[in-house]
C-alpha cells in the first residue's frame, strides 16, 4: 500500500493522516459488526484467506483524496447471518467512524463478502491471537 499523508488543516497547523491509518481504522469498525468472521486478504478469484486482528488494513482498500475517502472491505461473513444487514451494518459503522476519528468525508463503503464462515466456535480462538 502506498503510504501518502493526508492533511487537515486548522487554525493551528495541519495534521497528516495516511491511507493505512484510515485502513486499521475501517478494519477495526467492520471487525466489531456482528456476524463480521474476519477480513479477507484475497481479492475475487484468489483464495480466501481470513486474517487476524493483526493485520485487519491487508482487507481494506482505501481512496482517500484532500477531504475524502472511499472505502472498499473485503470480509467473511458468518453462515447463517442476513448478508444485506451485516452489510448496512458495516458500512454504517465504518463510515461514523471513520469521519469521527479522521474528519474526513467518507463518500463510499463498498462491501465485498468474499466467503462463509461455517465454523463458528473457530472464531472466537481467533479473535484472541
């Protein structure tokens, strides 16, 4: 991921805030929603490899322009869970969060479900590591 700063300027100078700082930040928000299994750190047609709490900015994508930000999550969802919830879930997380922590404007919350968990007792022994 490239690193680039981005900078918010105030009466009192600026404050410079990079796209895997932004990334860490969504990871973090998408990993809290319910029904959330992990992150994926493949993209479509690779295989799916769910991550830890260690690297939750390797399934986030970030955009992020002088004042704006979008946003694209790749996650794997627990079996049994309602797809479209957890995904208005996510994005309305990861926006409010974003925007309250960074001031930036997030404009798009794309969310690419990119497996199933069916192993659901697996899932609280890796939130732990």
């Amino acid at each position: 991921m490239e690193e680039i700063n981005h900078e918010l300027l105030s009466d009192l100078g600026t404050v410079k805030v990079t796209d895997e700082v932004v990334a860490i930040i969504a990871g973090i928000a998408a990993m809290e929603v319910s029904g959330v299994a992990g992150m994926s750190g493949g993209i479509a047609g690779e295989i799916v490899e769910m991550l830890g709490r260690k690297s939750l900015s390797k399934g986030v994508k970030v955009e992020v322009g002088e004042k704006q930000a979008a946003i694209d999550l790749y996650i794997i969802i627990d079996y049994g869970c309602r797809i479209p919830d957890v995904a208005w879930d996510i994005q309305e997380r990861v926006k409010k969060t974003v925007e309250t922590m960074t001031g930036l404007n997030v404009v798009e919350v794309n969310i690419h479900i990119q497996g199933v968990n069916f192993d659901t007792e697996n899932k609280n022994d890796s939130n732990v590591e």
